[in-house]
C-alpha cells in the first residue's frame, strides 16, 4: 500500500474528474490521501470531498489550516473561522491536523508580518487542540523551528523538504517527518536526494502535493499536471535511491505517517494492512 501524505484533491485541475483521480490512485494501490486545506472559507469544502470520496478510498483523510500564499488574502476573523471549523471536526474520524500553514520566504509579493501572524496563530491552534500539523517549509526552515520550540505542538509533516541536514535532524528532534515526492526524481536534486539517502528511513513520508511538484518523466510524457496515482512510480524511485525494495519503503513510509498522524492511524486500523506496495 502506498500512502500520499499531501494532495490537493480540490484544486481546479481536478474539478469535474475526481470520481476518476480517486479510482486510478486507488487502481494504482493508493490506499490512504491526506487533503490539507489552503482557506478558512475552504474547511466545509475539504471535509465535504473526504466524506464523498472517503466511501470509495476509506484511508482519505483532510487538515484544515490556512496556506501562506493565501495569507495576502486573508482577515483576522479567518482565526476564529478556522478555530470554529475544527472544532467542528474533532468528531470527524477523517480529520487529522492542522494544515497545510507555514512560511513562505521564496514567493514575491507576500507580506511577511502576516504569514507570521497566521502562522503564529495556527500553531497556538495546534497547541490548544494538541493536533499534528502539516507545515509549509520554503526558505523559511529556522523562522519555523523558532515558533515550534515556542510551543508544545504534538508532531507532524514537513512538506516537501528542502532544507539543510542539519535543519532536518532539527525537525526531526521536534516530533515531525520529512516529505519527499517528485523533486527528488530529478537527477539534479542533489541535496533532496542526498536527504532522502541519508535521513533516517523513520523520519520519511511519501507524498505527490499533486497537482504540483510533477516527477521529471511527466514533461516527456506530456503529461499535465501531477496527481496521486503516480505515486507508486515516485515511490519506487524513492526507494531506489534509498536502497531499499519497493515493499520494504512503502511499509516504513506508511507507519512513519501513521505513528505522526495518529487519528489517521486510528481510522486506518480497521482495513489497513500494508504489507506490500504493489
């Protein structure tokens, strides 16, 4: 069983095919989807597609959090907008976090006093509901270690990781696991492939951010745009790099995700048993 740990399954590439995306991902042996939400006004949405589309694939779950490329946009009753959402959705065995918040230091035009004062606030959210959080990490590694050791915050993800080896060991300490997808199928990554080789195999997760981050033989296929049925392939990838089987990677990356996410694991108890990835 393969586990994507971060896709955007309401993004507007995917409207109109969903009910397809989630059978091919599913066809592909893609058991398990996390959906972090990107707005306050999007958390009814997310939870809404988990419910619909969790029938089909029973290991879909979602996070609710506020993104920082939408932080020019956002108001400060967003705060109390999200904190009544997940309030909302402590019942809901499908939610599982916070997320996907973060910092974002390499996108121009963002004001950075407010993706600190989201950010900040989220995380004092995560504290208060003592949920995981799914964390957006670009060029801003220290800035977001600096507001997790402020706080008690119980674990979670470090999306698509590209920070130093030292900045990972740090994270790692705090509780959270490193994504790794597509990037590294390019032979130029050098430092997320030296990261992915050299970590811990317990401190990795798998995830496509689908439909972003497109795995390089995408463009040669002329393929569109990224979505989590390619995972296995990324996957294997993956594992190639580690020096690991296929099976052997996808076990480790779905109990890593699990033992982080632990409502996840708790709703994947009953029909998961992920022994092989193929």
């Amino acid at each position: 069983m393969w586990i994507d740990t971060h896709c955007h399954l309401d993004a507007p590439e995917f409207l109109g095919s969903l009910p397809s995306i989630i059978s091919a991902a599913k066809n592909k042996n893609v058991q398990a989807i996390l959906l972090p939400a990107v707005k306050a006004a999007d958390c009814q949405h997310v939870r809404s597609l988990a419910a619909e589309f969790g029938v089909e694939l029973p290991g879909l779950v979602y996070t609710l959090g506020i993104h920082p490329l939408y932080t020019n946009q956002a108001h400060e009753n967003d705060i109390a907008i999200l904190e009544g959402q997940i309030t909302q959705s402590l019942g809901d065995p499908r939610f599982v976090g916070i997320g996907e918040i973060g910092l974002d230091y390499f996108v121009e035009g963002l004001d950075p006093h407010k993706q600190e004062y989201f950010f900040n606030a989220q995380l004092d959210l995560a504290q208060q509901f003592q949920l995981p959080v799914i964390l957006h990490v670009r060029r801003s590694q220290d800035a977001i270690l600096k507001g997790l050791r402020r706080r008690n915050i119980p674990s979670g993800i470090a999306h698509a990781f590209n920070g130093s080896f030292q900045q990972a060991e740090q994270f790692i300490e705090l509780g959270f696991k490193l994504g790794f997808g597509g990037a590294a199928t390019y032979e130029r990554a050098l430092q997320i492939r030296r990261l992915l080789a050299e970590l811990p195999i317990e401190s990795i997760v798998t995830e496509t951010d689908a439909p972003d981050i497109p795995p390089a033989w995408l463009r040669e296929e002329g393929v569109a745009f990224n979505e989590p049925a390619f995972l296995p392939r990324i996957g294997r990838e993956l594992a190639s790099i580690r020096g690991l089987s296929d099976d052997e990677f996808a076990l480790a990356v779905w109990r890593n995700a699990m033992q982080v996410l632990p409502r996840w694991s708790a709703l994947c108890a009953g029909f998961a048993n992920p022994k092989l990835a193929s």
